[in-house]
C-alpha cells in the first residue's frame, strides 16, 4: 500500500507538465496566429516579383497574377520601373478597419468608409524603405525628385529618415539633395490616362542618382511616361520610390523599384493623396465612402467650406 502511494505521488510532475505542455505543442503544430489589427502579415517573393500573403503555408498568388500583365501582353512594352525588387507589404480589403478604433478630423470622420493603413503602420515602413534605399545607393549622394503633391508627406517622412541613418553612422559624404516635380493624370478618383508635367529644370538631373518618390503607383501611366522623359535628361541612373502601390487590372505593368504597400483597388485618401485637394491633411491612409465623394465632388472653397 505504502508503495503504491509512493509510486503515485511520484508520477504527479510528470502528469503536470504533459498538462502544462500539451496546449502548446497543439498549438505550435495545429493552430494559426490571431489576427491583429494593423499588424500585417509576413510576405515572400513571388513569381511576379512581388510578394503575396503566406496563409496556412500555401500561396495564393493566382488573383494576384491574374491582374498583372505577362512578358507577353502589349502593356508589358510599356514596364519602365523594377525588374527585380525587395517585395511590398500586400495589404487585402480584409485588413480594413472601423474608423472607430482611430482619431480621424471631425470634418473628414463622415466621409471615410474605413482604415486602410493607420499612420503608426506608415511611419515604421518609411522606415525600412529608407534603410532599403540607403543600403542600395552605398556612399552615392541621391538627388530625391517628389511628385508634388501626393508625394509631399511621404518625401518628407523619408527625407527625415534618411537623414537620420546617416548622420548616425557618421559618414562624410552628402547623404542626399532634393527638388519637385508636378506630374497630373488624375481628374477626381479616376486617372485620365494622359500626364502634364511641370516643375524643376531638368537639364540639372544629368549626372545624377535620380529617385523619384511617388504617393501611389495606380495604373502606372504617370510614371511610364515620366521615368522616360526624365531619362532623356541623361540622369547617371533613375528609381523610384511609391509608398502605395495598387493591384489593378487596368495596370499598365509599371513597377516602382521601392514599394511600402500593395493596396486593393480602392480609391484611398489621406496621408497627402486627396480627392479634389480634400484629405491631404489625415495621417491615415483610408478609404472614402460614397458621402465622401459626393460631398468633396467639387473640392474645397478657400474659407475651408465644402465647394457645392
């Protein structure tokens, strides 16, 4: 009896910690991570170049392919931008989220369907695009080009950034220099498929480590004709940089050498990308509802009152 006791007490840890481990090994083994809001999913190089979303350890990149056009299409004569590059962070129309859960202007808070990508999201990958930049160009100087006015707060957010790597790794040449450029195809939520360009002299870009820095790659048009007409200008090499990037079927195949987020076809606002010269002003990015665009169809007065 005394020994039967014995025995039983004894096996009490080892019965604990198959307790205690088991959950975790089911787990580990069994059971996908929780989705967080904002906290976007890992992404790996596709066929295409680009990267897609890693679910259950199968990739889905036939939507994702299905809307890009092969070696073999007539807008592919028209890819000017990357052939190879690091991937973008893919964010789907799944990962939108209540506005509730975020601090939107008063006078904007009606007009936005949901949030696409909160400014918190934004700053940390401006971050790793600058380290990508730097550590592309090693010890050259960049002349950054933006695309006024999209381009503005993402210039400004990535200036700030590569400033900082450099003046923190003490380095003694000039780390960049700057100018702007106006490049216009869109006439409220819909590219007009033709560019006017304005802005800098662009016989200063010979020579030079030219990287455009673009709000958003929509259907590539902008940039398909602004990258050739600023490499007519005999620049020592061309990039670009775009914050956003847009799954689209009507892409003319344009890839950006630097991308922060693949984004559904949705028209987003905020962030410095506006409707009509509304939104510049929400640090969001977002994505407008049907009040929003009524409301905004005809921009805004100079008292700050809605144009109706």
């Amino acid at each position: 009896f005394f020994f039967s006791d014995f025995m039983l007490i004894s096996l009490i840890p080892a019965l604990l910690f198959f307790q205690n481990i088991n959950p975790y090994l089911y787990k580990m083994s069994a059971s996908p991570p929780l989705a967080i809001p904002n906290a976007f999913p890992p992404s790996v190089p596709g066929e295409d170049g680009l990267s897609n979303r890693l679910s259950q350890s199968q990739l889905n990149l036939s939507a994702l392919s299905s809307s890009l056009p092969t070696s073999s299409s007539p807008s592919a004569a028209r890819f000017y931008g990357a052939k190879s590059r690091l991937p973008p962070i893919i964010v789907e129309s799944s990962d939108q989220q209540s506005k509730e859960h975020f601090l939107l202007p008063a006078h904007y808070e009606a007009s936005v369907k949901t949030i696409l990508i909160s400014h918190g999201a934004i700053m940390d990958r401006i971050q790793k695009l600058a380290y990508d930049i730097r550590n592309t160009y090693g010890d050259k100087t960049i002349h950054l080009l933006c695309v006024l006015k999209g381009g503005s707060a993402f210039f400004q957010d990535l200036q700030v950034c590569l400033r900082n790597f450099h003046n923190f790794t003490n380095q003694s040449y000039v780390p960049f220099t700057f100018d702007f450029i106006r490049a216009k195809s869109y006439d409220g939520t819909e590219s007009t498929g033709h560019v006017q360009v304005s802005g800098c002299d662009l016989d200063k870009l010979a020579g030079k480590e030219v990287l455009l820095v673009e709000d958003i790659v929509d259907t590539g048009t902008t940039m398909s004709m602004l990258v050739p007409l600023l490499n007519s200008y005999n620049p020592n090499s061309i990039k670009v940089a775009s914050l956003l990037e847009k799954r689209t079927p009507r892409s003319c195949g344009f890839k950006a050498d630097f991308v922060g987020f693949s984004v559904p076809d949705e028209f987003v606002i905020g962030y410095c990308l506006d409707y009509n010269d509304a939104f510049r002003d929400m640090n969001h990015i977002c994505v407008i509802n049907q009040h929003g665009i009524e409301k905004y169809k005809n921009g805004v007065s100079g008292d700050g009152a809605v144009g109706e």
